[in-house]
C-alpha cells in the first residue's frame, strides 16, 4: 500500500516537518506509515492519532520526535547542501513510488534532476575478484553510455567499481547510514566525488551510523529505483542476492554474470541463474531486454486502508483479543485473520496497526504478520 492516493504536491514547512516526525516516530516502518496516511489524510492528521492508537494496542508509551527536532535534522541536511524529498512530493522516484510501501521519504544530496532518469542497479560481492571488478567497472560505464544510470550501495568491491565506472555518466550511491556518514571510510573520496556529480540517497537520518539492520533497507531502496539488478558476483547468503529478492518481489529483471563453479562468490549468481536470472555477458544483455521497458512508467500502487466506521471500533476490544489469540511468531496471511475473526477488513486493519505500534507485531513480505517475540 502507499500514500498514492494523496494528490502529488510539493510539502510546507510544517508539513515536511511532521511528515518526517511520523516516519521517525517509534515503531513506524514504511507499510504503518504508508497505512496512517491512507487513514488519516495527512501526517499532522496521523501524529495526532498515534498516542491514542499506540495505548489501544498495549504500550504506554510511544516515542515521536518533536517538531525542533525535524527543524534541526532538516537545517543540518540543508547545510550539507541536500534535501528532504517526500514520497507524496513531485521529485521522488516514479520507480520507488511504485512500490507497495515506499520509503515515506528519501534525504539527498547531489544531483537531483538524475532521480528522474531510468536507472540498472549494479551490485556484488565486497570481497570481489579483480576480473569481477574490471568487469563491473566496464558494465557499468556501458551501460552508463546505454543512457541508464547506474544505482550502488558503495560498498567495497563490486559497487565501488560499478559507481567509479559510471561517473562519467551518472550514479546513483544508496547508503545505510546518513547521507552524511561515509561507509566505508575508504570510499571518502568517491562518496565526495559521488555527491558533486551524481546522487546520494538514504531514508536514514543524518548522523546515523549503518547498522546490520540497515542494510537490507538500503538494499530494497537499490532495486525499487531500478529497472532491473544486474549481480556480479555474490556469494550464497550475501546482501547481494538479498537485493535480488527484493527486485524479484518489486518485479524488476534480475540479471546475474556466470562464474567458475571454482570460486564461491560465484555461487550466488549461478544459482540465481538456475533459478531463471539472464546470464548476461555484457552491458547489451541487459539494454537489450530492457529497451521495450524504459518506454513504460511503473503504475503507483493504490492505498488499501479501507476506512473503519464506529461499529467497527467498537467491536475493537473482542477482535483484539482473538488477533492475540490467533497470533504466534510464525507469519500470517493478514486475509486469514481476517477471515477467522469474522470481522471487516477495516476493523482488522486498524487492530493490526495499533499492536505494530505497540511493538507487539511484525509486518513481513506477502501482507503477512506475527506476533513480536
């Protein structure tokens, strides 16, 4: 679900600053987010609401950011030369607006006009092979020259290739932390260059140092920008093919370079192979499969928060207890709970978001939940 249902429009200042209070607030991931919208029509709207939801859900106490707080990350991140790009706003990727749930906002610095471009995500392994580096240097300056912009995480490895290939022509860096925290430190150099002459996105804010938990995040922001991911190399359980299941899920192309059943980071990308990836041997492949595409715009998702009447909050307390019920730490198809409750959809619905703001649920892919261990 996304917040595609409120009209495109550039934000307020008040506005941008609730906008991002409701997406720091605690417990408030995309999806929650992307719901409170559709609920509630507007951020200042939904800020209102969340302590009360919060308390109806179990927790008594619920932590939001206060309105200087925004004021400071946002005049912080102006300094820096950057900027807030909400996901209702006219700047923010056609292609990450298309995803169920999208990133309520993006912070950038660089290049903006470049997130209107059509992108390819280059990525792979971190402890890369030479010829795997030489190889993604020169894909990605192709497929630079092709007229895609190519999109990294700026790890070591792969993407520092992929992004040092495609400065000619235009990168996009996705990081975990901050726009304005460097990772890896030696990549300070390219991050500078990176900022001056393409992009730099992250959902995350300033000063925030990239955790593990982070990672995939960022992975999912790389394949939602892209037409499709192009793997390189990747061992089997690496964040590279963690981005290739979320491009498969946001139904992007996925492509994979074979390697030497020999070396284990090409394990990944032969398996993806099997599984039916193109092999791909060079920047053709992909501009080849994805000329047709590139004429297409991806279709906003529309907002699926069916509004809940009085009658159905009033049953609040009896669906409550059968969601505890019905809950375990396995996930859930949400359709079956609301099947075994007996209850509206809406009623369901606003069950469900008042336990995930109370930190007692968890969202997982395929609209499905449990319990919080």
């Amino acid at each position: 679900m996304t917040d595609s249902h409120v009209s495109e429009h550039s934000l307020s200042d008040s506005e941008r600053r609730a906008w991002l209070r409701l997406s720091r607030a605690q417990n408030v991931g995309p999806v929650t987010f992307a719901a409170l919208i559709a609920r509630y029509r507007s951020a200042p709207g939904a800020l209102a609401a969340l302590p009360r939801l919060a308390r109806r859900g179990g927790a008594s106490d619920l932590k939001i950011p206060c309105d200087d707080d925004a004021r400071r990350e946002l005049e912080a991140l102006e300094k820096l030369g950057g900027r807030m790009i909400a996901s209702c706003e006219p700047g923010f990727p056609a292609n990450l607006a298309a995803m169920e749930a999208p990133p309520p906002l993006i912070m950038v610095r660089g290049r903006d006009t470049l997130l209107a471009l059509e992108m390819i995500a280059v990525v792979g392994a971190r402890n890369a092979s030479a010829l795997g580096r030489k190889f993604a240097g020169q894909l990605a300056g192709d497929l630079g020259r092709g007229g895609l912009i190519v999109v990294s995480g700026l790890a070591r490895g792969i993407d520092t290739a992929a992004h040092e290939g495609a400065l000619g022509t235009g990168t996009l860096a996705v990081v975990a932390g901050g726009v304005d925290d460097i990772y890896p430190p030696e990549n300070a150099s390219l991050y500078e260059r990176i900022a001056r002459e393409g992009v730099v996105v992250s959902e995350m804010p300033l000063g925030q140092k990239p955790q593990a938990r982070h990672f995939p995040r960022r992975n999912r922001i790389i394949s939602g920008l892209s037409r499709g991911v192009v793997i390189v190399e990747a061992a089997e359980g690496s964040g590279s093919l963690i981005t290739a299941n979320f491009a498969l899920e946001q139904g992007r192309e996925v492509f994979a370079v074979p390697g030497s059943p020999l070396d284990p980071r090409a394990k990944g990308t032969n398996r993806l192979i099997r599984d039916g990836a193109m092999l791909i041997e060079g920047a053709d492949d992909v501009l080849g499969v994805l000329k047709e595409q590139r004429s297409r715009s991806f279709r906003e998702r529309e907002a699926e928060m069916p509004q809940a009447n009085e009658s159905d909050d009033a049953g609040a307390d009896r669906i409550r207890r059968q969601l505890e019920e019905l809950l375990s730490t396995s996930p859930v198809d949400i359709d079956e709970l609301v099947r075994q409750c007996g209850a509206t959809v809406p009623a369901v619905l606003i069950v469900l978001l008042e336990l995930e703001l109370a930190g007692r649920l968890i969202r997982h892919a395929g609209n499905c939940v449990s319990r919080a261990a």
